[in-house]
C-alpha cells in the first residue's frame, strides 16, 4: 500500500484534505476525507473527489467506509457512484460503519 495526502484548497486557502491509499495495481481507497466545517456543504469534496479519481486513471475500483448515521456523507458517495457492498460493523449504539465501492472503466 502506499499513501498520499492531498489538500484541498480554495484559491489559496488550505480548505481540508483528502487521503489516498494505493490498495494495489487496480484499487484505490479514500481515507479519510475531511472539509473544514465552515466549507462544508458547497460541494468541495464532491469536487476533491472527482480530482483524485482522475489522478489515478489505473484505478478500476475504488472504497470508502463512513458512519451509516451520516446521512450527507452517504448521499455524497451514492451521489458520486459509489455501492454500498453490504458489510456493516456497528462500533456502538448509533454509529455503524458502512463500505462503500464504485468501480470505474480504464
């Protein structure tokens, strides 16, 4: 695996980061996404996203894991093409983990 830190910037202003893992050859997975909470919700990380999708053209599957509970972050991903694959851990009371997967043609 390898990993890389990107910053999600807004002009030149440091707006949040976004982590990618090199899985292998042909799998990416975002870990973790974070937007400065005064920047949230104006589309950024879905715009970050797309960003690190083109930057690895190789990659024909891509993961992310969220909190089930986190109903924006969930309709983001779903919004971006991402599945849910169905494996679920439940952490605690009211905070379940969720996989999601999109896998993308080269």
């Amino acid at each position: 695996e390898c990993t890389t830190y990107y910053f999600i910037m807004l002009n030149d202003v440091k707006i949040g980061v976004i982590r990618v893992v090199t899985v292998d050859d042909n799998t990416c997975r975002v870990s973790p996404i974070f937007i400065m909470p005064e920047f949230e919700n104006h589309g950024y990380a879905q715009v970050a996203m797309t960003e690190a999708e083109r930057l690895y053209p190789r990659a024909t599957e891509w993961q992310i894991e969220t909190i089930k509970q986190e109903s924006i972050l969930c309709h983001l991903y779903g919004k971006l093409g991402y599945k849910l694959t169905g494996k679920e851990e439940k952490i605690k009371d009211e905070m379940t983990i969720v996989y999601y997967k999109k896998l993308c043609k080269i």
